[in-house]
C-alpha cells in the first residue's frame, strides 16, 4: 500500500511538473500576473509530493517491504538501519528519485528565496525547472521504477546491499554529489530564462552567483567525500582513478569552477555576457552526460551500476533535447549582446578569461579521454580500448600548473587595470616560496624531487599572496581587527577556496611522489619495513560482525623499536550477497597515513598484505572541504541579502503610499 | 592598421582569439600525442593465441577464469591462471600482487601488462569488477562471438 502510495505521489508530482512548465509560460505569454503567480504555489506542491514519493519507499526500506523488488534486491533484515535508509539511494532506481527530489527542492528552494526577482523572471525560471524535473520523473516512471512489487511469491529476505556500500561514505557521498550535479540546473534556468527574455544583462548574473557557487560547493563536497570514500574503502589505496564515473563528476566541477569565476566578471564589469550563459549550458550538461555515462553502461568503469541500454537511450535523448534545445536557443538570441567594457592584458579580466580557458580546456581533455573508447570503437570496427591514468596526467598537470600561477598572481589584480608595479610585487613570494619548500624539501625528504618543488612551490606562493593580499587591506587600518571583519564574506569566501587548493595541490603532490607501498606474503610474527616503520603481524583470527563473517589481522607497528599503532585490517565475507570484501585499517594523522589491507589467504597460513605509507594524503580532501566552505561563504555576502531588503523597503514604501 | 592604435576593444578581441587558438592548439596537440601513447587495445584469448596481439606492449586481455587453473607461488605473491574465452582458446597471466576482492574462477577478468614470447601476458593490473552480475563489455563481446562460433561449427560449449 505504502509504496503504491509513493508511486501515486510520483505520479501526480509529475502532473504538478507539468503544470509548472505549462502554466507560468502561459502566463508570461499572455502577460497573465495570476498564472505567473502559480510558479510558486505549484513548485511547493513538486516538492511535497516528491518528499512523500522519496519518503514512502524509505518506509518500504524500514519497514523490510521485501514485495518492493528495488528493496528486495537491495536491503536485508540483517543489514543496520542507518545503511537500510541509505541503500535507497545504493542503486539506479532509488538514486534518480533522490537526484529527482533533489531537483524539486532546488525548484523550492528558488521559488521560497527568489524575492529580488521580477516575477516574471521568477515564473520563466521555474517553468524551466519545472520541465526539467518532468524529464526525471518521466525517466523514473517509464524506466526505472522503485515501486514495482514482486507478487505474488516475493523472497522471504532480501538479496542485501553490495558490501561495499555498507558504509557511511554511501550515506554522504551520493546525496552530496546530486545536490552538485542537479544544482547546476538553476544557473541553467537562470540563463536560459535571461534568453528567452532577450535582455541578457548583468542582472541574471547576480542572481545566479549565489546559486552557482552554492550548486559548486556541493559538487566539491560529494568529489572529496568520494575520493576519500574510495581511498579507505576499495583496499587498493588509491584516491583518484581517473574512472569514467570519477570523471563525469569531474567535468561539471571544472566548467562549474570556471562558471563562478566567468559569473564574477560579468557581474561586476558586465564582460563575458554571452560566454557566461554558454558555461551555465555547459556545467548543466555536463551533469547530465555524466547520469547518462554512469547509468547507460557504455563504458566501462568500476561504479557498476545495474545498466541498461533502454535507460542509457532515454537519458540520451533527454541530453540531445535539453542541449540541442539551449544551444539552438542560445545561437538565436545571443547574436545581438555585446560586452562593452574594454580592459588591459593586466585586468583581473584577463585573468579570469585565462582561468576560464585552462579550466574548459582541462574539461575538454578530459571529455576527449573518457570518450575516445567509444570514438576509437566507432571507427576501427568495434576494436576495444581502455584509455589509462597516464593521459590524463599528462594533459591535465601541464594545464593546471599555468592555472596555479594565474591564480597566484590574481588576488591583488584590479578590473580594467592591474598596476604593473603591483603585478610585480607579486614575484619575491615566489622566490621565498621556492626557498622554504626547497630547503624543507632537502631536510625531510628521502629523494629530491624537481617536480615536487616546483608544484609545492606555486602552493606556498599561492597562499604567501592570498595572505599578503589579506594584509594589504588592513595593514594601513589603524584598527585592524575591525577592518577584518569589514571585508565581504565574498572575499573571504575566494580566500578560503584559493587556500583550499593551494592545501590540495600539496597533499596530491607530495603524496603521487613520496608514497611508498609493498604488497607482501605474511604469516604471523613476519615483519616488513617500509619508509622507517616496521609493520609486524602479529596474529591472524576470525570475528563475527552483524550481517558478515571476517578474518581479521592484528599488524602492529613500530618506529626505531617503539609500538606506535596497532592496525586491525579485515577481510570479510557477507554471506547473503556472497561478496568477499577488503576492510583496510588506517593510521591516520595530519601528515601521513599508514595503510594496510589484507589480500587472500595464499596458503600455508599467510596472507597477502598490503601495506602504504602516505604522507599528506590528509590534506587532500582537507583541501577540498576547504574550497566547499569557501563556496558556502561567499552567499553569506550581504550584497545578496541587501538586495532583498531594498525590495522589501521598496513594497513597504508602496504600500504605504 | 596599426596595432597600437587600434581600440583597445578591438585589441582586446583580438588577443582572446589569439590565446584561444593558442591554447586550443597546444592542448589539442598535447591531448593527441598523450592518447597515442596511452590507449591500450583489448585482446581477445582467439587473437592471442593466434598470434595476431603485439608483444613487448601494454595490452588488455581478459576472459573467463580456468577452474583450477590458478597457482600460487610458496614464496611470494606470484599467481598465474587461464583465462577463456569458454571455446577453444586459453591464455595464461601470470601476475605479481593482490588480486581483487571479486577474483574468483569461473569469473570474468581483464588483465593489463605485457605479452612475452612464450604467449605468456605478465600482467600490471588485473581488474574484476564490483558486481556480481556485471560483465565487462569487452568479455560479454569475446564470449558472444565464441558461441557464435561454435554453433556454426556444430560443436556445442
């Protein structure tokens, strides 16, 4: 009944979708207030019905409602509750209707907060989020169903949620992933609704700045959430893969990072108009090519989603109408806006149009790898290839170390003109960054690496300037506390995301040159040394979880002699899914982790094991919830919450006149 | 025209189509060159067998696992095993490490590494992947057209 219930919501959800496109469009058409006014009204009602949808196959999940085949294939009666809520979303079906209500609260969310808006603007950019979410849900309806009963004879149990997912990186990744990807849909119907009015100002910009880098920030979370999740949880030690999956959320970042620089300059100096609205396309797009590479199982890729060929053409045919759609659109009515403004090869302009090249070009490069597959296949006849991590090495580092110096440089660029003095007052950090990375890099490292000095260095020059540029503005303040906190949350906000890559840049660094692993056949007592620790087994024995059986073994590790940790690493077995499962155990601490995992048994009572020692790998992800916060914070700006009180000033005038 | 007394708009122009036809130059070139030496080509057990893969290149090869094809070493982590492609050809990778947590005979794998002349691929990954159900395309493909085969042929599997 529940879940009949769910797909009754979903249904008439998708009636209320239809609705939002239909008659807000009507009524800016016909200049009708009251039908523009329903946007609101009707994307309230989306949202409800999607949540009633989205909890009532939660209930199924609670409930062990093992009749429903998606929680009959994906939860057991054995399975924790917090992994029962999250297997919702473990596989196709229950993850697009979270992505699909994801999509609906994004739709609320701009109509609850879009007070500074015309409301015709307001009706347009609902209508199109309207249409979009009827995309989703007719998707859902029509091909992947989380509803469907198996009756009358339904299992007894259920089929269990892969091992692998049992985890809390499952109940935190996806969700923050899709708030990313979908969130993307809003500068897209930001920029589509600008076009359709034809007056492509710097207005729409404004509005979709806290959006976008909002939609960014959440992108940013589900990526490092993701890379750290695949790091401790598939046993190879690995943080990045460069998988097609990995890349589809990849993609949307780098257009999306280029969107909120592209959107700043266009707001502030109103250049950039029509490529601005391209990005805001793109970054959509993206998002969807990346649902459609994931779940149409064209290539291969270790996030095996169930995959079907009719879900792939649907998804397909959706990214042809909504990219055909824009980019028609787009070829019509951008052909007549020019960008006014003039600036010098100096300007924070120029910098920005370089950031946004290198970024789009990294993109396009990394496109081009996880496609070739496919092109090669095409035209050599169905020859197979798989394209490797060295590629996108390749191409890839070379573009981003010319944006990091770009982007050491631009914090104290001006618009229309940098002083060149001040240009160059940018150089003697880079001299003194090279120096202290140079002598750390000789007292603590066990090779000399150039590359690593040379990225390290550009990550210490990054924040030397940041830090500068920060002192800069308060250092002829007599009271200088005060003046910090008179700078805009904005400012902050590119503080914190400029630091959160520069703390990347070195975790990955330091880490790719000066990890050092061993995969070894151990029994007990054995002793391997690695990077001066000594990892000792000392003892095999089988444990017994809630829903697995497991070997566990106890490595203890010593440095010149003294225990410093004891790592218990797993390998277990599930038995109702049948599926063996790595556990590794992690030592971590703020400038190495060390890593072991256990292989199989190789007879005669020893195990492979698997040991890393990674130094900054921490920093890593530290970085990259660095660069979400400072997303988060540039909407804390006041610029946008001024906005909306001056609208309310303005009613409150009219109202009382 | 001089390029010192053009508007500075049209100067401005001029350099972003410049930097974007630089830019989109070099990191074409850059793509191409690094695809060239980075695509590995999938063989089927049928080609290797018949000679028709390169040796002393980074190739993917792949089938289903022997049953009782796997060996271990007593000393360290060298494993080698068959893979097929369930008719009449058989590969054997021999392989230094772990191997997957999904690795199992009868399961279907792919290898990467390096032919030798003993028709032997010594293998630098060996991948199997999450799903129990899931079939790397390039297997579910080998295996199609070794049934096709074989029911031409009027052998059965």
């Amino acid at each position: 009944m529940i879940a009949e219930l769910g797909h009754f919501s979903l249904i008439l959800a998708l009636g209320l979708g239809v609705c939002l496109a239909v008659l807000p469009s009507i009524g800016v058409y016909r200049r009708h207030e009251g039908l523009m006014r329903l946007a609101g009204s009707l994307s309230a009602g989306l949202f409800v019905f999607l949540l009633i949808s989205f909890s009532c196959l939660a209930y199924a999940f609670w409930d062990d409602d093992f009749s429903v085949a998606y929680v009959a294939r994906n939860s057991n009666s054995a399975l924790p509750l917090q992994f029962k809520l999250s297997a919702i979303w473990g596989a196709h079906e229950g993850s697009f209707l979270l992505w699909t209500l994801i999509m609906g609260g994004w739709t609320f969310a701009v109509s609850v907060f879009s007070g500074g808006l015309s409301v015709d603007m307001r009706a347009r950019v609902l209508a199109i989020m309207g249409a979009l979410s009827i995309g989703f849900m007719l998707f859902i309806l029509l091909t992947s169903n989380p509803f469907d009963r198996i009756l009358p004879v339904f299992p007894a149990d259920g089929a269990d949620l892969n091992p692998l997912l049992q985890d809390f990186g499952l109940i935190v990744h996806p969700p923050m992933l899709y708030m990313g990807y979908v969130g993307f849909a809003v500068p897209f119907a930001f920029a589509i609704a600008t076009l359709t009015t034809g007056r492509l100002d710097a207005a729409w910009a404004r509005w979709s700045r806290p959006w976008t880098n909002v939609a960014w920030a959440f992108l940013t979370v589900g990526i490092t959430l993701g890379s750290w999740w695949a790091y401790y949880e598939l046993g190879w030690g690995g943080w990045w893969f460069w998988d097609a999956v990995e890349n589809a959320s990849f993609m949307p970042w780098l257009i999306g990072t280029a969107l909120i620089h592209s959107l700043a300059a266009t707001e502030k100096r109103g250049v950039f108009k029509s490529w601005t609205v391209l990005l805001a396309i793109f970054a959509f797009s993206f998002s969807l090519l990346g649902a459609f590479l994931v779940r149409s199982g064209v290539l291969t890729s270790v996030h095996a989603f169930a995959v079907d060929p009719e879900r792939g053409m649907f998804i397909l045919a959706f990214l042809v109408l909504v990219i055909g759609g824009s980019l028609t659109l787009y070829a019509i009515k951008v052909s007549g806006i020019k960008s006014e403004a003039g600036f010098d090869w100096t300007a924070r302009e120029t910098m920005i149009l370089a950031n946004n090249l290198l970024l789009v070009t990294a993109a396009g490069a990394v496109l081009l790898g996880t496609l070739y597959p496919l092109i090669y296949e095409a035209l050599t006849d169905g020859k197979k290839i798989s394209v490797g991590p060295p590629y996108f090495n390749a191409v890839f580092v070379p573009l981003m170390l010319l944006l990091f110096a770009i982007m050491a440089v631009s914090p104290a660029s001006r618009w229309k003109k940098t002083p060149r003095e001040t240009l160059r007052r940018q150089f003697p950090a880079l001299i003194g960054s090279l120096i202290v990375v140079a002598s750390l890099v000789l007292a603590f490292a066990t090779e000399v690496s150039v590359a690593v000095i040379l990225i390290d260095t550009l990550a210490l020059w990054i924040v030397a300037n940041l830090v500068r540029d920060l002192w800069s503005k308060v250092a002829n303040k007599v009271a200088k506390l005060p003046a910090l906190f008179q700078q805009t949350m904005s400012y902050y906000g590119m503080l914190l995301g400029h630091l959160g890559i520069a703390v990347t840049i070195a975790g990955v660094c330091t880490t790719v040159y000066y990890t050092e692993e061993k995969d070894l056949r151990m029994a007990a007592g054995d002793v391997a040394e690695l990077a001066g620790y000594e990892f000792r087994l000392n003892a095999m024995r089988q444990i017994k979880g809630p829903n697995y059986v497991a070997d566990q073994g106890e490595v203890e590790v010593f440095q010149e002699g003294r225990s410093v940790v004891k790592l218990y690493p797993e390998k277990r077995f599930y038995a109702v899914s049948k599926n063996v499962m790595t556990e590794a155990d992690i030592d971590p601490t703020l400038f190495r982790d060390l890593f072991v995992a256990l292989g199989e048994p190789v007879g005669d009572d020893a195990w492979a094991v698997r040991i890393h020692y990674k130094p900054f790998v921490r920093w890593i992800w530290f970085g990259g919830l660095l660069i979400a916060l400072g997303g988060f914070c540039t909407v804390l700006d006041r610029r946008y919450r001024a906005v909306k009180r001056s609208r309310q000033a303005a009613v409150t005038l009219g109202v009382a006149a | 025209m001089k390029f010192g007394k053009m508007k500075p708009q049209r100067r401005n122009r001029l350099m972003i189509v410049g930097l974007v036809v630089l830019s989109a130059g070099a990191a074409v070139s850059l793509a191409l060159t690094a695809l060239n030496e980075n695509i590995n080509l999938f063989y089927s057990p049928e080609q290797i067998v018949r000679g028709e893969a390169p040796r002393n290149t980074l190739i993917r090869a792949g089938g289903m696992v022997v049953e009782n094809s796997v060996k271990r070493s007593t000393t360290d982590l060298q494993v080698s095993f068959l893979v097929s492609d369930m008719a009449a050809s058989e590969v054997m990778i021999s392989y230094v490490g772990i191997l997957p947590d999904l690795f199992r005979e009868g399961q279907g794998v792919i290898a990467r590494g390096v032919l030798n002349d003993q028709n032997v691929l010594i293998a630098e990954e060996v991948l199997a992947k999450h799903d129990e159900t899931y079939m790397p395309p390039e297997i579910m493909q080998t295996l199609a057209e070794s049934k096709a085969k074989a029911e031409k042929n009027g052998t059965s599997l």
